[in-house]
C-alpha cells in the first residue's frame, strides 16, 4: 500500500528534478556561457550538476521516505521517457543534452532498475541499491568535474578515477568492508567504456553484483 507521505514526497521529488534539469542548470548554462566557457565545458559540467542534485539527493533521501520501491521506479522511468524524446524529435536541451549519446536517460534507467533490483534482492534494505546509485550520481559526477577542470572536453583520466575514489570508498562504508570494495570497483570500472554502454551502466551495475555477493555468499563483509 502505498502511503500519502509517499505520494507527496514523490511528487515534491518530482517536482526539484524537473526544476533542476529544465530550469536551474539552464541557467547556469547562460552563466557559464556569458563568463567565456565553451559548450561543451557549459553542457558537461550541467550533466555532472544533474547527476548529483538529482541523482544523488533523491536516492540519498529514498530510504528514510519509502517502504516500497514502486514510486521511485515510476519516477525514474518517467524521467527517462522524457529526457529522450528531445533525441528523438531532435530539439535536444541544449544546456545538457548532446547528439552524440543520450546517457542521460540510460542514467535514470539503470537508477531505477538498480534500486528496485537492490530493495527486491536485500528483502527491503534500500541501501543495497542506493548505494551503487550514489557512486553512479555522485561519485561519477566528481571525476567528471575533475576531468572537466583538467581537459575541458569529455575524456577518460585516471586523475578522476582518483578523485571518485577518495568519495566513493569512504561512502561505501556504509554497508562496511563489501561497500568499500564496491566503491572502489565502480571508481576503477568508471575508466572503461564500449559503445553503446557507458559508465552509467558499468558503475552500478558492477558495485551492485559486488553488494549481491557479499550479501548471499560473504555477509560477514556487510555492516547490515
């Protein structure tokens, strides 16, 4: 069943996604445009600012709010419906989108995929699939920065690996030893990609079938 508070905090969540995405960082486009910043630097830093105010706060939130993964799956499904439609019609938004890839909706497709799967798999402990989310969000978003800041292009860099790391094998001690190790899994995994899967599939997705071992073969790893 699911509950009012659920329901409201669905909707206010909602709500700061859409804020963030269509008006906020759109803003912050113009600003970094007028202060000499090219495009791809602009849209890139964007997508990284995304990737934690949305990504990263809501999954942070999710535990402490719902019983059920039902609404926040919705959510992110609905998110990733909407963020490729401008692809598909070709009027992408500019400030955060590009026409070489839409990683942006495969992002909200593997949050709530990886959510679900963690909650239904743990027997309703979020933190199984939050926690491969917020390195996908957060820990992503700060080697993406860092790359930024360096290249000022989209490029790999084990500098930003490096920085990814130093946030996501600390935070990964929330689930203990087996959350440390999927942190740093997922900040070394990050490095590698292969067309047509990006990081926004290997990060989770590898942090994750580290937590699900540990949890059926090696508990002892886990704080929980």
């Amino acid at each position: 069943m699911i509950s009012v508070e659920e329901t409201a905090a669905t909707v206010l969540l909602f709500a700061w996604v859409i804020f963030t995405a269509y008006f906020l960082t759109a803003n912050i486009y113009t600003y970094m445009r007028e202060r000499g910043l090219e495009n791809n630097v602009a849209v890139y830093y964007n997508r990284k600012v995304i990737h934690i105010l949305t990504g990263g706060v809501v999954a942070a939130i999710v535990p402490f709010i719902f019983k059920t993964p039902i609404l926040p799956f919705t959510m992110a499904m609905l998110l990733a419906i909407f963020l490729y439609i401008p692809h598909k019609r070709g009027k992408l938004l500019y400030w955060f989108q590009t026409a070489d890839n839409a990683y942006e909706v495969s992002f909200c497709i593997m949050w709530g995929t990886i959510l679900t799967l963690g909650w239904f798999l743990s027997e309703g402990n979020f933190w199984f699939g939050v926690l491969p989310v917020i390195f996908m969000s957060v820990g992503d978003a700060v080697t993406g920065v860092v790359r930024n800041l360096l290249y000022k292009k989209r490029t790999k860099s084990w500098w930003g690996n490096l920085a990814m790391a130093s946030f996501s094998i600390p935070t990964g001690a929330v689930l203990g030893a087996a959350g440390v190790m999927a942190g740093a899994a997922a900040s070394f995994i990050e490095h590698f990609e292969a067309k047509p899967i990006d990081d926004n599939i290997t990060v989770p997705l590898c942090s994750f079938v580290i937590l699900m071992l540990a949890r059926f073969y090696a508990p002892w790893l886990l704080a929980f």
